[in-house]
C-alpha cells in the first residue's frame, strides 16, 4: 500500500481503516507502522471499525462499480457517455487504460486468429 502511494500519488497520504473484527490480532502491527512516522509519512492514520457500521468500498471494488457504469453509459452513446466527474478524471490519467470488445469487435479478432491457425497449418 505504501509503495502504490510513493509510485502513484508522491506527497499525499492515506488513512487505513480496518476491520475490528481483527483488532486484537493486528493492533500491534498499526502502533509498529505509527511508530514510524519518518519512515511512512503517507499514513495518515489507523482505525478500526465494525464492518457493519462503517460500510467502506475497497478501491478494487470502486473502480469496477465506476468502470461498468461507465460502459453501461457508453454502450448507449459512444460518442458522449454520460460519466461521473470523479471518475472522468480517473480514465484521463495517464496509466488508465481501457478497450471495449463488442461483437464485431470479437468476431474480428476470431476471424484473425482462425486465419492464422490455418496459415500456420
């Protein structure tokens, strides 16, 4: 976590909420890292929190909810996709990839590789 930090977003810092469900096994783990403000200065912060409280979504889980949003919109205008302003940002940096395989899409490579199969035989 640390490290997507420093490669992705230099000088910003998290907070780490967890579940307290594990508190008594990993506390001593969160005082370890505290303890080391020099060394990971992107912690903000521990917490923890019962699940059943404090619903969070883990960045996977977000930008997939984000991602098939964003094709749903797309799939109904390619051309100007209604998208969420956060997320529009997102697909603009420039590590964000993304390619869309429709049918003809699909059938085309099918029809590439078949060909191949058949050149190489």
């Amino acid at each position: 976590m640390v490290n997507i930090v420093r490669n992705w977003r230099p000088s910003e810092k998290v907070w780490v909420g967890i579940d307290r469900g594990v508190q008594e096994q990993i506390e001593w783990w969160t005082r370890a890292f505290s303890m080391q403000r020099e060394k990971y200065p992107e912690i903000a912060g521990f917490g923890f929190a019962p699940v059943s409280e404090v619903v969070a979504l883990q960045g996977a889980d977000m930008i997939a909810t984000e991602t098939y949003q964003y094709c749903q919109e797309l799939l109904k205008d390619r051309e100007n996709p209604k998208v969420n302003p956060h997320f529009a940002e997102y697909i603009k940096r420039k590590h964000s990839l993304g390619l869309i395989l429709d049918r003809q899409g699909i059938q085309e490579i099918v029809g590439r590789v078949s060909g191949a199969i058949k050149g190489s035989v």
